[in-house]
C-alpha cells in the first residue's frame, strides 16, 4: 500500500473515532443530565483552592461552558411594559368607607376591622418600626375586608420589621399598594405579609412588593391551613442581592391548597449566602390543586451574573421537613397542581422543577435561558404538554413524564453553543420575544386537558392552529397605556 493511501486511510479512522467519541461523548452528556451552566459552578469550585494553574483552567472552562450556554452577559434589558405584574390603573372600586392618613391609624383601623370593611391609604409614605401588624378579624366570603391605595404609586408603605402584615383571620384583599423592606440587615425583613393559619382566602392584587426574603409567606399553624388564596398582577422583586442564608423565595407557598398565582411578574430573586439556591415561587408541604398562571418570572432581569443557582417556578421547592408537612410526613410535596401558560427567563437553573409532585399538569409554557424542565423523583408524575423550552425536558431520579406535544432542545445541544427555539424569538436577551420568523405552530393540539376558559400568557384565547408556548403575539402581552 501507498504511503498516500495509508495516510487517507489513516485520515479517516481518525474521522471515524472522532465521530464515535463525539456520540459518545454527548451520549454522555445527556445520561448525566448536567447543563453547561450547572456545570460551570461546579467545575470552578473544584478547582479552587489549588495550584494557580488549576485554578485560571477552571475559572475559564466555567466561562467558556457559560458562554456556550447562555451566551455573552449584556446589559440588562430595558424594563418593559408588561400587561403581567402590578399596574398603573387601579383594581376595586374607590368610593366611601375607611379613611387612614398615619402609621397609627391603619393599625387601629386593622384591629377594628368588620366584614365589608374599605380602608384606603391617603397618598404618603407609612413607615413601621420593631413590632408587625396583626390582622386579627375576620372577613365574610360575601364581605371581604378591603385595605388599599385609590391609586396605584400614591402608597408606600416601608417595613423596617421582621414581617410586615401578619393575616390569620379569612377574607382579606389588599390592593394598589407599594411595599418595601427597608432593613440595614437583610435577615431582618423576612416578609411582606405572612399568612398563616385561618388566613384562608387573602389577595393580593396590583401590589408592588420589594426587597424581601420572601415577600409573601403562606403556611399552616395550629392545625389550620390559608387555603385558597390568590395573588394576581402583582410585582415581587428585589433591588440587589439578598445577603442572608434564609429562604429567598418571593411566593413561599407551604401546606396550602387550592391557591392560584396569576399574571405576576417575579423577578430578580438572587440569594448571596449559605446555599445561594432561591426560587421565583414554589408551592410545597403536602398541598394540592394550586395553579401557577400568566406569570412571568425573570430569574436575573437587572441582577445578572452573580453566584447560585436561580430556580423559575417549582412544585415542591427543596423539600419540607416533616413538622411542617400538612400530613406530617409529605409522602408527596405537591399533588394535582398546575403550571401553565407562564413566561420564564434568564435562570441559572431550571425555569420549571418538580420535586415528589404528583398528578402535575406542566402546560404550554414558554421557557428561555433556562436549564429546561426537570421532574424528580418517584414520588413525581407529570404531564408535560404543549411546552416552547429552550433546553430539555428530563425524568430524573425515578420521576415520571408523560409527554404531550412539546418543542424542546437536547441538552447536548447546549454545549456546541446550539439554542434554536432560542432563536426562534428576535432579541429574547433584550426582552423582545417577538418571533424572529412565523411562529413555531403544533401540528394537533389536544385540549382536553385544559380548562374551556384558558386563557394564554397576554390574556387572550388560544386559537386555532395553536402555537407551541405562553403566548402567539407577545405584542399582547405588553400593556396598554
């Protein structure tokens, strides 16, 4: 033989096994189920501590599977608009009733409270100090106890306490107000309100809500639970990084059923000690049938780059110890409850987790920049339909997926740099989920899963043919002047 055929011969066994290693490579990959962007922390840890070179090695094989995943890291985008989140006109209706103009006043004015009850916030800032206020009287279904602003951006209440509005008693709604944790120490401003107990129906709607750990609190006491409460349109963020190893979970949902999550909009939830793990919103303990939907949840908006891992939504969060499972023992954290239509964006974990979450219902939702959609553990079962992910949809550890319909991404896609439903929007970095081209249409919808009035992320019908995702036309999803 030839020494030019040997060397062509020679050339294509090395084509070959470069070929082979490579499927065997990302055969790998996806056995392991570990993104580039998990993977990166963990990388960088192991290598500190050692020899320079180790160290500089790690530090930029972290950067480069980072880039590869998530792509370079520009400015924070413009704050847009959204029809999702608290807003500029104002929900209930303004009239007689309860006037406040001091701190002093809402105190005593939530101490004597009776069903029907209207008490609007005249314009101001009402600060409050060292002890939080008690919410003690109870409301009627057809009566609730209203507390609000006429307008939204006149209130500004600021907590400098531990927890701001405590309601254990059933039916109240707060509307149209601004909350801020103004603490010197983080650990100091837990939440915004806690609701415990016979807290049972409480609203929040068209609230904006700032820097807290975990700005709405909901669990159980004394062997009662706040079933069926509801959060819709309002804002929960946070200005920088929460320096605390406490729990930051804006929406932190435990041992309650029956709750519904509506059109918020979650962002900016960076945890910066002890774990550094946080979640956008979970709902955990042993609850069931509560329903995430129309959310947008933007894990790094205008906080981008730091350490940790950031969490979209999730059913069953971390885990509950046992003493405060609603069964005493969470045999399943979660069961029959629903995520669906919500927008999630920008986290350095997985936009949607399922941790020991039974009879889940994960529907066309739209996730970007994310690690995908993860389903854990056996005690996990999850349809999973109709989903846009710019990532994978992964059983892992036991859990359960039945797949619908769904347009997703290999995980060994991410590490060659590959995202194409990222590629579907135009600037999705910038915030402008416009499609790129036409949009990714599904050949059969089945809807029967779904409730007959579902509405989408931006509010409207899903109409026929349907797209893959949250939403058809995000210009729908921006709010109107």
């Amino acid at each position: 033989m030839t020494p030019a055929k040997l060397a062509r011969r020679g050339l294509l066994a090395a084509g070959v096994l470069a070929v082979v290693a490579g499927g065997v490579l990302l055969a790998a990959i996806d056995h392991v189920g570990r993104a580039p962007r998990t993977l990166a922390p963990y990388i960088e840890k192991r290598s500190s501590g050692h020899n320079p070179l180790i160290e500089n090695t790690g530090r930029r094989v972290a950067a480069i599977l980072t880039s590869l995943d998530r792509g370079s890291a520009g400015a924070p985008p413009a704050r847009l608009a959204l029809a999702a989140g608290a807003q500029p006109r104002p929900v209930g209706q303004d009239g007689a009733g309860i006037q406040v103009a001091t701190p002093e006043a809402l105190r005593a004015a939530l101490l004597q409270a009776s069903p029907g009850d209207v008490i609007t916030l005249a314009p101001g800032t009402y600060r409050f100090q060292g002890k939080s206020i008690d919410v003690p009287r109870p409301g009627r279904a057809d009566a609730p106890i209203v507390v609000r602003a006429a307008q939204p951006g006149t209130v500004h209440i600021e907590f400098e306490t531990l927890e701001g509005f405590v309601v254990g008693a059933p039916y109240w709604r707060f509307e149209n107000l601004n909350i801020d944790g103004v603490c010197r120490a983080d650990d100091d401003c837990e939440h915004a309100f806690h609701v415990i107990g016979n807290g049972h129906h409480f609203a929040s709607v068209n609230n904006t809500i700032r820097d807290f750990n975990a700005h709405i609190k909901i669990n159980g006491a004394g062997g009662r639970f706040p079933d069926d409460g509801l959060i819709e349109h309002t804002t929960l963020t946070a200005t920088r990084a929460r320096a605390t190893a406490n729990p930051v979970t804006p929406v932190d949902l435990v041992a309650a059923s029956g709750w519904t999550l509506r059109a918020n909009l979650i962002t900016d939830f960076a945890k910066r000690d002890g774990n550094q793990v946080s979640y956008g919103a979970f709902a955990k303990g042993g609850g069931r049938n509560n329903v995430f939907e129309r959310n947008v949840v933007w894990c790094e908006q205008g906080l981008r780059g730091l350490p940790g891992q950031r969490v979209g939504l999730s059913l069953g969060g971390g885990g509950t110890g046992h003493e405060f499972c609603r069964d005493g023992r969470c045999i399943t954290e979660q069961e029959g409850s629903t995520l669906r239509a919500n927008l999630i964006v920008g986290c350095s974990d997985a936009g949607i987790y399922l941790n020991k979450a039974a009879g889940s219902k994960v529907f066309d939702n739209t996730l970007v920049d994310t690690s995908g959609i993860d389903v854990r553990y056996p005690a996990s079962s999850a349809q999973v339909d109709g989903n846009l992910v710019d990532g994978p949809i992964r059983a892992r550890d036991g859990g359960i997926v039945h797949l619908g319909d769904n347009r997703a991404t290999p995980l060994w896609r991410a590490y060659l740099g590959s995202h194409p439903v990222r590629g579907l929007f135009r600037a999705p970095d910038a915030g402008d989920f416009m499609w790129r081209d036409d949009a990714p249409l599904r050949a059969e919808a089945d809807e029967g899963e779904r409730p007959a009035d579902a509405l989408d992320l931006c509010g409207t019908r899903r109409a026929s043919p349907v797209v893959y995702g949250a939403f058809a036309r995000f210009t729908g999803c921006l709010a109107t002047p």
